[in-house]
C-alpha cells in the first residue's frame, strides 16, 4: 500500500472516531427557547416522568427529547412548557 492510501485510510478512521462527539453533544437551542427550557423541574413535573423524554444511559444522565432533534443534553430533572405526564 503506497504511503497516501495510508494516510487516507488513517484520515478517514480519525474522522469516522470524531462523528460520535459531535452526535453526542448537542443542544437544540432553538426548540430549548421556544418551549422556555430549565434544567431545573417545575414542582412534580420534569422530564424524567415527560413522555417526550429519552432517557440518557441511566436515570441520572443526559438524554434526549423527542420534540429537540438532536438535543442530546436534556437534564432529567428539566422541564419545558411542552410536558406532558407519561402514561
Ligand atoms: S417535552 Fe419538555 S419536559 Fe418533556 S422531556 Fe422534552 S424538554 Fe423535558
């Protein structure tokens, strides 16, 4: 294999490793401003008991929000005008 194949496959494998950190570290600020968005809950609401919410790897972490795409830092102890108590 000639030395810029090489260095090609090895360009490619970099960008390929640095997808996943821009897809896992987002925040949809329009959406988060538009449904007034708090990291904090307000009373016994808050995303982790919203039925829009996508929970993070555990209960404590980051998740997501099917009304943010792409938001991939919703707290679950946020809330936003849009809650809605799942069933
Ligand atoms: S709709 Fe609002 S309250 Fe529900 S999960 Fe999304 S950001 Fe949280």
């Amino acid at each position: 294999m000639n030395q810029s194949r090489r260095n090609m496959l090895k360009l490619g494998g970099i960008a390929l490793a640095a997808i996943p950190v821009v897809a896992f570290a987002a925040k949809n600020d329009a959406m988060r401003s538009s449904m007034k968005y708090k990291d904090s809950p307000e009373g016994e609401k808050n995303c982790s008991n919203c039925l829009q919410f996508v929970p993070g790897k555990t209960a404590a972490d980051l998740g997501g929000c099917k009304l943010f795409p792409g938001d991939t830092e919703v707290s679950p102890k946020g809330y936003c005008v849009a809650w809605s108590k799942k069933a």
